[in-house]
C-alpha cells in the first residue's frame, strides 16, 4: 500500500515545486512506495493550523514548513518531534560541519534539535541596479539617504515606486523591520533572557521614521498595510520598486524567476540594510525549517526523507528552484552563483545577523508590534506613548 506524507507548506512557489522535486527524486532514488502530498498555506493560516489548532499533534501531518520563531511554542506544545535520536541511528554524513553555525542554534535547545534548515536569507538591502547606475546613485548606508534615494526614484508615471514597505499585520515584516531599525540605532528591545524592553530613545526614532516614512507618498508604493513581504518582493521582480528592504530570498527570485521582468538581466543588486545616523547595519536571521509532527504516523520514512533534502544535491535543487539554499557548499557553488551573482554574499550577510528572543509567546507579541505600528501610522498618538503601551501589553503576555 502506498504511504502518503502530507506535509504543509508556506505558501510561496518555490517552497511548493522544490520539495515536491525533492521527494520525486527521493522516491526514484529509494524506490520507496510512497508520495506526498503539500498544503500551501499562508502565514497565519499554517501558524493557526499546525500550532493554534495543534495539528501536528493529531496526525494530520508528517513534515512542516516551520518558522524559527515559532519553534519554541510548537516545542512547548510538544508539537514537533526530536530529530537527535533519528540522526544518531541514520546520520546525516556531514551534519553539522556543512552548515554555518547561525543556521543551526535557533533550533538546538532543551536537549534536543528540532528542525533541518531548509530555506535561508537574512533581510539585506536589494536594489535596481540599473535604476541606480542610471541615476549616479550608489546604495545607501542609512537611513536619511535610504528616505533621499526613494525619493529620487519614486516615479509611479512610469510604474516605479522609490520603496515599499511590508506592514501587513501578519506578525511578520513589520514586527522583523522594526527590531531591525532599533537595532541600527544601537538600541534594543528585549533583555538576554527576552524580557521586553521596548520604551527608549532608539525605538522612539525608529517608530518616528517607519510612521513618517509610512505616509510619505513622495517615496513609498500606496497602501503598505495590505503588503506582506512576499507581496513586496513580487513589486519588485515585477519592475515596481527602486528598492526594498526585504529578505535575500526576494533578490534570488527576481533574479531567477521566469516571471520576473528582471530575470537574468543583471539588474538586481543587494547591500547590507541601512543604518542609523550613530548606529551599525544589522540584518535579521530567521529562516524556514522542516520539522517533523509529533503525531506523525511514519517518522522512520519521514526522517529518509529529511535526510535526502538535507544533501549537498537537493540543497542545490531547490536553490536553483528558487529557494535559498542552507548549505555553505550551495552558497559558493558555481553555477548558482552564475545565475544568481550575488549569492556568495551570504555569508557577509550572516556576520552582521542577529536574532530574536527565543520564547514561547514571540508570535502573540509580535502582533502587538503590528497593532503598534498601525496605531503610529493611523494616528499622531507620539511614540513613546505607544511604545509605553505596547510594553504593558508584552509584559503581561510574557508574565
């Protein structure tokens, strides 16, 4: 009888066609008498299925598309299952000396390791280049010239948007985004042991900036509390945006993709994210993982199938996919790297990543920077009120 593993996936094409190319070449490898069956779902919708709702537990799926920042609530819930013992009776041969250290410690706690990486790229800057050389501009290194050089480029008469913004309240970009702007200012927003820590200088000018820059109609792409980052990332390929803070993942797909009206083109650069006037570039490491469910039915074939996505060959695969390859060998191969030339670059990207907290309730209070963002951008409320408010509510969140 054939098995079926159904595995539910972040809506986003190349996460759907890479892993279905990764299990069709596992199956003819293997000659193991199974298929596979994917769910795309968006953002919310897959954090309601498999965490909310607690399918991973009920044996409706085998393999999910996690984020690392909801890991520690799926762990928490007892959600996701141990990979440790898999790994030491059928061992991934050069786990964990080919991944870079940033992709592995986000998953690697209480005794155990929960996920595989699958889809990496920290939040960089990604540029036209051609709108750039054209205009004499170089990428800029903060955020003042970040808001002149939108603005320069800002012509929506010939279908071009300086920037866009990704403030769907989906507890996504707008959270990642913010973090990130108090970061480069040398501040920050949680203590070590994640305890908030929001009220401060540093985030009173990034709420400024991010509200000011929210309603400037002279630099921004209309309406960016209905784009999320995929949305945002699809304005670019499609020619609309001059430029974008946005993960690496985004400059790869414009890069590559068929649909793309830059593809192929040479008209796609990336640069390290803005920073403050007093401050450093920062990026953000938050990647995509395959996890096994705790209520899988078929855990022995499941792991089989990790491992085959974790190998050197189906890294690649789903890189050439349109995916971000985890592995270091993927990120200096020569043919991605033809076809996509700023790929090696991640790993300058990586040295200047930081990370979230890693807590159980990160997803609750990342809606409360969402509904503290559409506040600053709705009303003149002054931002260190609504910092002071967002505090409370966190504390008692995490209380």
């Amino acid at each position: 009888m054939t098995t079926t593993l159904r595995v539910a996936v972040r809506q986003f094409g190349p996460f759907e066609s890479g892993i279905v190319k990764q299990f069709d070449d596992f199956a003819a490898s293997t000659g193991v008498d199974a298929r596979i069956e994917i769910a795309p779902m968006d953002l919310n919708p897959l954090h309601d299925a498999l965490i909310s709702r607690r399918e991973l537990a009920g044996g409706a799926w085998d393999l999910a598309f996690l984020s690392t920042d909801w890991l520690a609530q799926a762990h928490a819930l007892g959600l996701v299952e141990n990979l440790l013992p898999f790994q030491a009776r059928e061992p991934i041969a050069d786990f964990p000396d080919a991944w870079s250290p940033s992709l592995l410690g986000l998953q690697s706690f209480d005794g155990g390791f929960w996920g595989m990486p699958y889809h990496d790229g920290p939040e960089c800057l990604i540029y036209r280049t051609d709108l750039f050389d054209d205009a004499g501009l170089e990428p800029p290194a903060t955020w003042d010239a970040f808001v002149s050089t939108a603005r320069r480029l800002h012509a929506p008469h010939k279908g071009v948007n300086g920037t866009a913004l990704a403030l769907f309240p989906d507890g996504h970009n707008g959270f990642y985004d913010f973090c990130m702007h108090v970061w480069s200012r040398n501040g920050e927003l949680f203590t070590r042991d994640g305890a908030p820590t929001l009220p401060g200088p540093a985030a009173c000018e990034a709420l400024d900036f991010i509200r000011a820059l929210a309603r400037d109609e002279a630099a921004l792409a209309p309406n960016a509390q209905a784009i999320d980052s995929v949305r945002s990332g699809l304005m670019f390929a499609a020619g609309e945006v001059a430029m974008m803070v946005n993960w690496f993942g985004f400059a790869a797909y414009a890069q590559t993709a068929p649909e793309s009206r830059l593809a192929g083109l040479g008209r796609v650069g990336v640069a390290p994210v803005p920073r403050g006037a007093h401050g450093t570039s920062v990026s953000l490491n938050v990647f995509w993982m395959l996890s096994m469910a705790s209520g899988s039915r078929h855990k022995d074939l499941v792991w089989r199938f990790m491992r085959h996505c974790a190998s050197a060959p189906m890294d690649r695969l789903a890189t050439l996919e349109g995916t971000i390859g985890t592995r270091i060998s993927t990120w200096h191969d020569a043919e991605v790297n033809a076809r996509i030339p700023f790929f090696h670059r991640l790993e300058a990207l990586h040295s200047v990543a930081r990370e979230l907290p890693r807590h159980a309730r990160l997803a609750d209070i990342s809606h409360v920077i969402d509904a503290m963002l559409a506040r600053a951008i709705e009303s003149d409320t002054p931002s260190d009120a609504l910092l002071s408010q967002a505090q409370a509510q966190i504390e008692e969140i995490v209380r």
